[in-house]
C-alpha cells in the first residue's frame, strides 16, 4: 500500500510540474507572438509625407519620412474629432479650422536643429507657442537620406500620450484628424516667424486616423463559449497535457481505492472465519455437556 501511495504522489507530482512548465513556455510564446512591429500603424498622407507610429502604455512614438531639402522644415500635428457631428462635421481644411497640438521642426544651421511645441487650443485658429511647457513635450531624433534631388528626411518624433499640459492635446484611442506640412528654404531659418501661417497652409494635408488602438473595452461581448474554443485551440498542448494528467490522477486513485478494498475485504473475511470457527466449539462443548 504505501508503495501505490509514493507511486501516486510522484505521478501527480511529475505532472504538475510538467502541466506547470508549458504553461510557462505558452506564455513566453503568446508573449513573443504579441510584441508589435517596430512601426506598425501605417499612413500616406502623400507620396512625399508618410508617417508611421507605434504605441506603449504611456507614450507615442513617430516615425515621419518626408523628402524635404537640407534646409527645409517639417510640421506635424492632431486633434480630436469632436464627438458631437453638428459640431464642425467635416475634415478641416486650414489651420484656422483647428484647435489642435502640432510640432515643427527645422534645421537652424548646420549642425543645429530647432525643434518648437505649438498648438491652436488657447486660440483657435491661431497657431502660437506653447507656453505651459517647463520642458519639451516632443523629443525629434533625425536621420538624413540622400538622394540625385533632395535629401530625404526621417524624423523619429516621441511625446506621452497625456503630457499632463493643458496646451497638449491628449492621445487616446478616439478618432482624431491627423495635420502634415513641409517646406523647403534657400537660407537657414532662425524661428517660427519664417515660417508663417500661409506657407505651412500651402501643402497643409489632414487626415482621419485612430492613434491608439482600442483597450479590448468591447472583448466582454464575446460569448463565452467562443472565448473557451480561442483559448483550447490556441493553448491546445496545455489541455492535452491538463487531461492526460486529470485522467492518468484518477486511474491510479481508481486502482488504489480498488487495492485498499480488497486489501480490507480480505482481512475481514479472515476475521470472520476465525469467529465462526470459534463459535462452532462453543456449540459443541454445549452439546456434549447437554449429553452427560
């Protein structure tokens, strides 16, 4: 008997073990599948202005490639849609349309590069510098990319998605309009005001778009017999294992409830034929004292 029961015990413990480590191995796998492409969001806003973005928990990246010359400047920005559609319905088609946060950037010299927070929040319409920023919400990395006629510029560009600034439009996973521009320049500019208004409107370009992808906020709508059959069919290796090890813990449990019965039976059969023998010799001393 206790060696059925040690034998039990190494059994579900092996497969504990077991049933625990691929559900290790499934999570770093599901994890590995899960990691996003380095730019995974995707937009043409023309065939010289495209942009690409990927999304954590707490902050945006973009990734902005532009063919602009070595002196030229790149602007880009958003805004919410409002959620009321009475409420300026159509895409705007000027900055004077807007109540949105926007970064521009441009090379200053040769070797220096000015990077400016605006907005159109404070003022519709009228785009100024953000004044609320103790430090710079966006943070521009540059590449450049020669080619026969221009050079080609890839901006990686980095905010949170709530800078905690009044002046700073919030990023969620609502739909929002997306404001590209671009120029090029003979001579360096030296700040905004050679930059001006009509000239960012002259290749002004907007677009809807969704930043962030939605929280899985509508995943509780799934029927659950739908989720059940993702889940088997997804992690289906780990079921096999959790019923080989279910049904392999109950056939030695069967086996051995079977053994210690029968284990129990015996001794009592035992037991029973030696009271049985005893009370035979009781009857015949009885008998034979009955007789004399």
């Amino acid at each position: 008997m206790s060696t059925t029961k040690n034998y039990a015990f190494k059994t579900m413990t092996f497969y504990t073990q077991l049933f625990c480590f691929f559900l290790f191995v499934n999570a770093s796998h599901e994890n590995a599948e899960k990691k996003p492409d380095v730019f995974a969001n995707k937009v043409n806003l023309s065939d010289n202005y495209i942009v690409e973005w990927t999304v954590n928990e707490t902050s945006i990246e973009f990734k902005v490639n532009v063919a602009v010359d070595e002196k030229g400047w790149i602007f880009l920005g958003f805004m919410p849609k409002p959620k009321n559609s009475s409420v300026n319905p159509e895409r705007p088609k000027l900055l004077h349309d807007s109540r949105g946060d926007f970064v521009v950037t441009w090379p200053s010299s040769a070797s220096e590069r000015t990077t400016m927070d605006l907005n159109t929040i404070k003022n519709p319409g009228v785009l100024q510098k953000d004044e609320n920023s103790t430090h710079m919400d966006y943070h521009v990395n540059v590449q450049q990319l020669a080619t026969n006629t221009s050079s080609r510029s890839v901006l990686l560009i980095h905010r949170k998605l709530d800078t905690g600034d009044s002046q700073d439009v919030i990023i969620t996973d609502q739909p929002m309009w997306m404001f590209a521009a671009y120029g090029n320049s003979e001579v360096y500019l030296k700040d905004l005001s050679d930059i001006t208004t009509g000239n960012i409107e002259d290749t002004l370009m907007v677009k809807d778009v969704i930043l962030v992808k939605s929280n899985g906020k509508d995943d509780n709508k799934t029927p659950w017999h739908k989720v059940l059959r993702e889940q088997m069919e997804k992690h289906w290796i780990t079921v096999v294992l959790a019923v080989s090890g279910v049904l392999t813990l109950v056939i030695i449990g069967t086996v051995y409830c079977c053994f210690r019965k029968r284990s129990e039976f015996k001794n009592k059969k035992v037991k029973m034929t030696f009271y049985k023998e005893d009370e035979d010799d009781e009857a015949r001393v009885a008998f034979l004292h009955s007789r004399t």
